[in-house]
C-alpha cells in the first residue's frame, strides 16, 4: 500500500494532481472548518445565527458539487462535510442559547417561578428605546 503511494507520489499523475485546482482549491477552503472547529468553544453569545446557517447550506450544496464532479473531489468533500458537522453543531448551540432557555441557565436563572428574566429585560429595554426614539 505504502510503496504504492510512493511510486505515484514520483508520477507525472501526481504533479498533475498537486498543481490543480482539485488539490490547492479544497486545501485553501480548509479554512472555513478550521475556524468552525475552533469556534465550538467560544460563548454562544457570539455565533450568528443567519451566518452558521448559511455557511451549512453553502457547506452541503458544495459536498454535492464535489461528489459530483468528474473526477469525484474527495479532499474537497471531506472539507465541506467536516464544515457542515460543525456549523450544524454551532446551529444547534445557537437556537438552545437563544429559543430554548440556554441563556437563562448560563446566568442560573432557570427557576419555575421566573418567566425568562432575561428575554423579559431584553424586551423591556427594546421598548424603552422605541419610546425615547418615537418621542424624538
């Protein structure tokens, strides 16, 4: 297996393969799932929604594109299926901070008798500002 590598590592098929775009295009998008991967331990606080979904619907449509192209790009699906696990999982940490009490329980406010404080803190600011700024 190893000496097979070697033998087309030294041939021409291989050249030809390190100086396309198949090779260098997936191993300069590598970034994207890099970032992804080393975004999982910041705060939720920080992820942006719109942009976390978009990156996974433009992820799986490009692992399609690379499984479907001649000849099958595997370097560049393996980059955008690692891309698509970790924004789903970004996704996934997004929607529970912010739809499913997540930031609630970040700050020990999941008490039964407290109705989301910090949703209703939030809303109240968000009137207050609409009334300073309809009053001008």
């Amino acid at each position: 297996m190893a000496s097979t590598f070697f033998t087309w590592l030294r041939s021409p098929a291989a050249r030809e393969y390190f100086f396309s775009t198949h090779f260098w295009g997936p191993v300069a998008n590598w970034g994207l799932p890099l970032a992804a991967l080393a975004d999982l331990s910041k705060d939720e606080e920080v992820i942006s929604g719109t942009m976390t979904t978009a990156l996974t619907c433009y992820s799986m449509v490009f692992m399609r594109f690379a499984w479907r192209v001649q000849p099958r790009n595997y370097l560049l699906f393996a980059c955008h299926a690692t891309n698509a696990a970790a924004q789903s999982v970004q996704d996934a940490r997004f929607v529970k901070y912010w739809y499913f009490g997540g930031r609630e329980e970040k700050y020990g406010l999941t008490d039964n008798n407290t109705n989301k404080p910090v949703t209703e803190a939030i809303e109240a600011t968000k009137q207050e500002s609409n009334k300073i700024s309809s009053a001008k």
